[in-house]
C-alpha cells in the first residue's frame, strides 16, 4: 500500500482549528488534538448559552416591570395583574419595551398602568 502525503488539505483544517483556538491557554492553543476537543466544548457552550441568554434576559424584564409595579404606593399592583390585563385589553407590548419603559420613564408605565385599571 503506497504512502499518502496529505499535502495541505491537513494543514489547512488544522490552521483552521488553530485559528478557532488562538484565544485558548496553554496546550488547548496550540496542540491540535486538545485544540480540536476544546472547540467542539466550545461549540456547545455556544449553543446552549444562547437559549440560557434568552432566559436570563426574560427575567430580567420581568423582575424590572415587577419592581416598577409595585412601586406606585396609590394601587397595589403585580406584575402578573399588569400581563393579564394588557392581554385583556389587547395591548401588545413585550416585556423588554416594557422593562425600558420602566426604567427609562416611569410616569409612562404608570399612565398605562392607569389606563388599563380604567
């Protein structure tokens, strides 16, 4: 069986994966085959932060409106009873407008607060 050289095919997706990892400490920089394991972990951090990111970022919104809810003393008023009457009245805004409005302008989010209790 003759002997194949790999020529540059092999150095090309090993550059590739060293370029991936070129951030990477130690050995996980510079040794191919730890280079190679550590992007695939990589990858998959990636991926499941991105959902986990999404998660983080609703509970953030949430815990803002919440907190700019209850902050008007005049009407005690949650977050859950502020969702469920813009849903009744149709009011579609979501939460990430929601949490800038409360942060931004609070007196916004009390006149919409307010004209929903009406």
């Amino acid at each position: 069986m003759t002997r194949v050289k790999r020529g540059y095919t092999a150095r090309r997706r090993r550059s590739k994966i060293r370029l991936f990892a070129s951030t990477f400490r130690g050995a996980h920089s510079r040794l191919t085959r730890t280079s190679t394991q550590q992007k695939m972990r990589a990858l998959v951090s990636a991926h499941r932060d991105r959902g986990r990111q999404k998660r983080h970022f609703r509970r953030l919104w949430i815990t803002r409106i919440n907190a700019a809810t209850r902050e008007n003393n005049e009407v005690f008023y949650s977050y859950s009873r502020l969702m469920h009457n813009l849903y009744r009245k149709q009011l579609l805004l979501n939460r990430k407008i929601l949490a800038q409005i409360a942060i931004s302008n609070k007196n916004c989010l009390y006149m919409i607060s307010n004209k929903i209790i009406k």
